[in-house]
C-alpha cells in the first residue's frame, strides 16, 4: 500500500497545483472519454498497475493535464465522475463506470460481428449482427454459427462479452435438440443459469 500511495502521489502531484493528495485529486475529474485497447497490455498512469485493457481519461481543471487510468484508481482516491452536469456520488460512480465498460463490451461483440459479416457473404451472420444490434442477443442457433466462424476466421473476440437469449420457447427447443459440440462453441456466452439450464437439457459442461 505504501509503494501504492507513493507511486500515485509520484504521478497525479507534479501535474497539479495542489501538493497533497487528497488536495490534488479535488482538481480532477474524469472526462467521460473511456478507450478500449482489446487486449489487456495497458497500464494505469496513476498507480501502475498492468494488464488494463480499457482506460478512463481523467483531466485536471487548472492545468490541464490528462491521465489514462484505470477505474480502480478512479474509485479509489474519489475522482470525481458526472453526469448531466451532476456530480455522482462514490456507489453511483461505480455504476456508472460498470455501465461504460459494458457499453465498451458491446460495441467489442459488434466490431467482431462486422468484421465476421464482411468475412464471410452468409445471411445467418449478416442476420445475426442485426439482431445484435437490436437485440444486444444471439438466439442459440445464432451463437454456434458466429462463434465457430469468429474461431476459423480468427476474429478477435471475448465469448464471454456476448449474451444469448432463451427468452422463448422456440430457443430452449433449439438448445436441447443441437448437439453438446455445439453448445460448447457458444458455453461461455452463457450466464450460470443458462449454464444449468442446458445441463437439465441433456448437455456437459465443457472441459478445458
Ligand atoms: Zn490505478
């Protein structure tokens, strides 16, 4: 925690006009401004730390100066986060962070789906990035397509930022009669319940 502190007090204070931290952070806000790096090789300017892959844009209202941190390091020292004019408070704040990087997760699932539509000239993928689109889902029958074609065409993507939906009748029915290889294609598109759900359907749970 000491290194912590110190690497934080080390980066935030010769960008601010303050010259203690608590004092220093009141200067800050974060600007909205979020960027998704796809792989997680980036670094907080504010405490280090590695393996990021999305960063908050944070800017200091005197001078100026702008940091690419973490949401950790937002939550952490207070930064304050607004919306519509508002500043939020510390729970809302979080929210609202988590809202961005869900929003970021979604638009990662459309660029893989655009590219897979551009791939491959077929109605099911260039259907499936619609009713994506619209849907922010993938029906079952869906999700085995755009995954096993997102894999042979070795298309970037992240399984588990997808959702797929077993709202009707009709997707339950396509899930217990497709084969298990199938289900294992699109398994970490599932949520836990979904998970079960295709277990009580006759369906393994994958190893890997
Ligand atoms: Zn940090």
């Amino acid at each position: 925690m000491e290194t912590y502190t110190k690497r934080v007090r080390d980066s935030i204070l010769p960008l601010s006009v303050a010259d203690t931290l608590p004092k220093a952070f009141e200067e800050w806000r974060f600007t909205g401004h979020t960027h998704d790096h796809e792989e997680p090789h980036e670094t907080c300017q504010l405490c280090g730390q590695e393996g990021l892959r999305y960063h908050f844009e944070i800017q200091n209202r005197f001078t100026n100066h702008s940091l690419d941190v973490g949401s950790h390091c937002i939550l952490q020292f207070n930064v304050a986060v607004y919306e519509n004019g508002r500043r939020l408070t510390p729970a809302d704040a979080k929210r609202q962070l988590e809202k961005l990087v869900q929003k970021m997760r979604l638009d990662s699932c459309i660029r893989a789906l655009e590219r897979l539509a551009r791939a491959e000239n077929s109605q099911i993928l260039s259907g499936a990035l619609k009713y994506y689109r619209t849907n922010k889902k993938l029906t079952p029958m869906q999700a085995f397509v755009v995954f096993w074609r997102l894999r042979r065409n070795r298309i970037d993507h992240d399984p588990s930022f997808f959702n797929v939906t077993l709202k009707k009748k009709r997707y339950m029915d396509d899930l217990a009669a497709m084969e298990t290889s199938k289900v294992h294609y699109f398994w970490r598109a599932l949520t836990p319940s979904q998970r079960k759900h295709a277990v009580t359907l006759g369906h393994t749970v994958p190893i890997d």
